[in-house]
C-alpha cells in the first residue's frame, strides 16, 4: 500500500492512499491528535480504514492540528475541515471515525452542499453520558502527563477479553516508555475540550441533506445508545447496530462492517 503523506492548509496531516479521482474524506479518530504521527501509525491507521472502504476508491485520512490554539474547538474544526474539501473539489463522501464522526457531522450540518455521502464509524453527534465521563478522565491525565495510566483507560475496549490481553500485556511491557508515542498533553487537552466543551447542535443536524450510515455497536464505552438518537436527529440516516459489539466494532466486525460502508461509498449502489 503505497501512502502520500503531507498537509492542507499548512498544518493539517494527511495520508492519501490511491491516486483515483474523487477520494474518500476520513477524518480520524482521537488517536489521531493522541499519538505521535509516526508512519507507522499513519500505516497502521491507512491499513485499518482500508478493510471497511471499497477497494478499488481511493481516501485521505484527515489528521488534526498539531499545535492547536487557545481557542481551538469544535468550530475551528469544522471550519479547517470545509476549507479542505472545498480545495479537494466538493462535494465529497465523507467517514468519521469515534470523534471524527463528531466533527463530520457538524461539517454536513453547516455545509450540507460539501458532502454527498456521510458515513460515521463507531460514532455519534455527541459521547454518551460514560463516555464523557470517560474523555474527561482521559483529559485529566494527560493534563498530568500519565501516560501509563492514560493508555489502562482502553483496556477493556474490545469485545474479545484475549484482545483486551494483548493490550494489556503490550502496555505492561512499554509502561516505562508510555509518553515515547504520545503527543504533547496540551495538544491532547485542547483535542479533547474541542467537543466536550462545545459539543453539537442537535438542532442543527436536521439541515444535513446527505444520505447517512450510522455503524455502532450496542455496548459502545464512548457513544453508548447515541448512535440511535443521532439516527432519530439527521433526516436521511439508516443505522446498522451491532448487537453486543463495542467501541472497537470497526476492527472487531471487519467484514460485516465493510459490506455496510461499501454498500454506501460504492457509486453503483447510489
């Protein structure tokens, strides 16, 4: 998989895979302004987003600023976003992973004519109630720079417990060096207060006029039952709940989950 890597607007991190006309919009998860943007975890990242999306399209996986200002959030965001698909040639599909589904949404809800298709992945226009309490401790330690503790909140994540194992081994065994592969922590507070302190206007997401794919487990930490109220909110949303699957759905439920983005991105299928 050959990747290009490089920035719009200056700052903001991309990865292009494929060179075909029309590439799908990815905007990354948390993970993304978390971590250290190293190629490897650009490759990992590329490499994950590619098992749900059609195989022959082209995408760009869309990062975040890496030095945010005092005053980034929500609708800095959102407003960078814009301004990049309006460079890409609007209007584009466009994917949210976790948090980057947030923001995909307030981007379809102020630019309606900037996205044809919306796809969120594990996701929803808001967290759940644990879910903020979740980012909050999240924001609290990175706050504090404890790193080691900071990567024990993902552990339960997975549906399968020996997955949740590896993780929990892999960070045991890198305790000692848990700050090598994350960001600086204001970079990560500033990520995470973006949407915790300016979270979505639910009323604003009846103006999406894009058909919309909500992919969500029923036992998602970080959205809950969101995903269906986010359903009952965008005017052209279907929802594909995946009973008993968690957060991490997209990587647990590769396949399942791919023959639903697939079904949407695939221009036949329109």
């Amino acid at each position: 998989m050959t990747i290009e890597t490089g920035t719009f607007l200056g700052r903001i991190p991309y990865a292009r895979i494929g060179h075909g006309d029309q590439p799908i919009l990815v905007l990354a998860g948390g993970q993304a302004f978390m971590q250290r943007p190293t190629p490897q975890r650009i490759a990992r990242d590329a490499g994950r987003v590619a098992s749900v999306l059609p195989p022959d399209r082209s995408f760009i996986l869309l990062g975040y600023d890496p030095a945010p200002t005092e005053d980034h959030s929500l609708a800095t965001i959102v407003t960078d976003v814009a301004a990049i698909i309006s460079e890409l040639g609007a209007p584009v599909q466009l994917v949210g992973v976790s948090y980057g589904g947030i923001i995909a949404l307030q981007v379809a809800a102020d630019h309606p004519g900037l996205v044809s298709e919306l796809v969120l992945l594990a996701s929803a226009h808001r967290f759940s109630q644990e879910g903020s309490q979740l980012m909050r401790r999240q924001l609290d330690l990175a706050a504090r720079g404890d790193f080691a503790s900071l990567g024990e909140e993902f552990v339960g994540m997975f549906r399968r417990p020996w997955l949740n194992w590896l993780l929990r081994l892999r960070l045991r065994t890198r305790r000692g060096r848990a700050a090598e592969g994350m960001n600086d922590p204001q970079v990560i507070v500033r990520g995470l207060r973006a949407v915790l302190d300016s979270p979505v206007d639910e009323a604003s997401l009846s103006r999406i006029s894009a058909p919309t794919l909500i992919i969500s487990g029923t036992n998602d930490q970080v959205f809950g039952r969101m995903p269906e109220r986010t359903a009952t909110l965008v005017p052209h949303a279907s929802l594909a709940m995946f009973p008993g699957e968690t957060h991490m759905v997209p990587i647990e439920r590769r396949r399942a989950v791919a023959r639903h983005t697939r079904a949407m991105l695939t221009p036949r299928s329109r």
